[in-house]
C-alpha cells in the first residue's frame, strides 16, 4: 500500500530540520557515492524575502568580464 505524503510529510521535515511552513514538496535524492540532497520547494514568508533583498542589497555588483 502506498504511503501518502500528509502521513508522513511534516515527520521527515522535522527530522531534515525544516521548518513547515510554506513548504509545498520535498525531493530526496540518493545516488550511488554522492552526498543525499534535499531539494525543498515552499513559499516565502514576506519577512524571509526582505530579509534577502536586504541581504543582497549588502553585495555589490559587477558586470562580469568577456
């Protein structure tokens, strides 16, 4: 019987150590001798946007070289 991801989904976010909200999938991938990867897709609070513009704004930019 298949699992379904609302039985499981928010214990494997917990165990990853992320956090819930906004989170709308969880790709794991396991490949032979390479580092798993946890690729997460969610929607961003209004907070966590302005604080990576406000991250970015920190930066400064250059055109990159030919």
């Amino acid at each position: 019987m298949a699992v379904l991801s609302n039985q499981v989904g928010n214990q494997l976010l917990e165990a990853l150590g992320i956090e819930l909200e906004g989170v709308l999938g969880v790709t794991l991938v396991f490949e032979v001798h390479e580092p798993v990867e946890a690729h997460v897709r969610y929607v961003p609070s209004k907070a966590a946007v302005e604080g990576a513009v406000e991250l970015l704004k920190s930066y400064e930019m250059h055109e990159k070289p030919d």
